[in-house]
C-alpha cells in the first residue's frame, strides 16, 4: 500500500520591501512521503520570494502556487501562471538535472532553481557548463544552516512571516525568526 502525503497549513503573511509588495497567502502544501521538512519549507521559501512577481509580471490576475513536486517530476514544484494559462514562472528547489531544466525553460518565460543541500557545490560544479545556455534559468543558493533552522518552523498548521529586504529572507513564526541568505550562482 502505497504512503500518502502528508498535508500542511500556512498562512503566510509576506512583506517584500525590496519589492514593495505586502500580502497574505492562505497556502496548502502537500509533502511527499519521501520529501524532508527542508524540502517542503524551501518550496515555502520560494514561493515567498517571488511572491511581488504575482503583481509585477501578472498585475495580481494570476495563480501562484505549489505543484505536484516530487509527485510528478514535470510538474513544478512552485509555478506562476497568468490568468491565459501561460507559466510566468516555473520554480524548482534542490538539485534537479539539466534536461528537466531545458524543457521547463521552453515551456515558461522564467525558471529559477533555489539549491540548498550541504551537497549544492558539488552538483552545481558538475552541472554549471550544461546550463551556461539557458537564457531563462536563474540558479540561487540558500545556506544550508538557515534551510536546517527553517525546517523547524514545520508544523502541520503554520502561521508565518516572511519578510524579503536587501535580498535576505526572513522567516518567523510565533516562537521562532529565522534569516536565510541567497547566493546567486547564475
């Protein structure tokens, strides 16, 4: 018999001031049984920062949301889709390989990666040159230390802050802040 995911509630209230955007998101997320609480809590973090891109590239008209992750590997696991249906972002946390990569980036305007494992060099200098063509694709570091400290913000109902400014995410809760740093690599 197959495990099933487990559900979690966040209400995540972001404040980007590097954006200006300030918003609630009443979020769902699903986690794989095979997904960590550090892999789930990136896919949050992703998704706060680039939150402001619901109203830049989409004027607010659009859906920003979690995919079907590792549940369906062409699927991604954060997107941004404009109310025609075109993918203004597709958003992919991890180390995912580089033919996945192109195929998103022909079927949305941007893709970002946001690696975070203590294994995130390694797989970035092997995988570095097969990705310099990819005009679209954006690659980010989250420090390994902050992901393992915004992994016990994980509760199964969460209300959090997330606030962007001078392109340091911060991520609270009632008992607990969090900063976490992002390095761009491409």
């Amino acid at each position: 018999m197959a495990l099933k995911s487990t559900v979690f509630k966040a209400n995540l209230a972001v404040a980007d001031i590097d954006h200006g955007y300030y918003a609630d998101h009443a979020l769902t997320l699903a986690r794989h049984p095979s997904e960590t609480d550090e892999r789930m809590m990136v896919r949050l973090a992703a998704l706060a920062l680039n939150a402001w891109q619901l109203q830049a590239l989409c004027q607010g008209d659009g859906t920003l949301g979690f995919g079907a992750g590792l549940s369906d590997p062409d699927d991604p696991d954060v997107s941004l889709t404009d109310f025609t249906g075109r993918k203004r972002l597709w958003i992919e946390v991890g180390q995912p390989e580089d033919k996945p990569l192109a195929k998103a980036c022909q079927k949305a305007d941007a893709v970002l990666v946001y690696a975070f494992s203590h294994a995130a060099e390694v797989w970035w200098r092997g995988i570095e040159g097969k990705l310099s063509r990819l005009d679209k694709l954006q690659v980010w570091r989250l420090d390994a230390a902050g992901v393992r400290e915004l992994a016990t913000l994980a509760q199964r109902s969460m209300q959090l802050q997330a606030t962007v400014q001078e392109g340091t995410l911060a991520v609270s809760d009632a008992a607990q802040h969090v900063e976490l740093a992002l390095t761009r690599w491409k």
